[in-house]
C-alpha cells in the first residue's frame, strides 16, 4: 500500500489533501511543520511527501535541508499558492521532485502521484 505523508500548518489543506487520498486508496501520515515531517518520515517511512513551502517554525525549506542531510530518498512534491522562479529554483536545488498549486487539483495531484512513484 502507498503511503504519503501530508505535510501542511493548515488543517483545512491536509483535509482536502487527505479525502482525495482516501478516495483513491492511499495511506496516509499528517504533519503539520516541518519538524513532524522529518520524525514521520523517519517513523513511517512514507512512498510520497507532499510538503507546504511556508509554514510557521520549521517551515518546508527547514525539512527539505534536514531531509537532504539525512539522505531520505523519498520525492517531496512542495505545495504552494504562489511560488516564485527563484522560490522554485531553490526548493529544486534543496532535493524537491516536483511542485503542485494551491489549492490542490484532485486530478493534479493523481497525476503526480503517479508519476513520482511507481509500485510494484
């Protein structure tokens, strides 16, 4: 079973995130900075993170530094409602696998899915 971690500080964005999830039969983790991030990714050890850029504290560029040095492995697929090209260029340069807008297209994020991860 393929289980993705939904990292976002807005509960209302995880819901949204986490139906479609459970629509279509994946497993899921939340977290909501990016510290609960990096120990549910360490715990759980997910397929997928799908991971919003700007969030209070620990924030998506704190995870994406702490994930490289850690050498996680796992596509992140940052979530944001307005990314800049040098906001893109450094979440790339940081280990990101792909970006999705806000709010979150079911299609969009299927698709996604489906491209960074294959099972089987």
């Amino acid at each position: 079973m393929m289980r993705i971690l939904v990292t976002d500080d807005s509960a209302f964005q995880r819901n949204i995130i986490i139906s479609i999830l459970k629509d279509y039969g994946y497993e899921y983790i939340e977290a909501a900075n990016g510290v609960e991030a990096i120990e549910a990714a360490l715990n759980h050890r997910p397929n997928l993170i799908l991971l919003d850029i700007y969030m209070p504290d620990s924030g998506g560029f704190d995870f994406l530094e702490e994930a490289g040095r850690l050498e996680l492995g796992i596509p992140v697929v940052i979530l944001t409602s307005d990314i800049q090209d040098t906001t893109r260029e450094k979440c790339l340069e940081l280990g990101a696998s792909g970006f999705l807008n806000k709010p979150v297209v079911k299609d969009d994020l299927l698709e996604k899915i489906s491209d960074l991860v294959h099972v089987g």
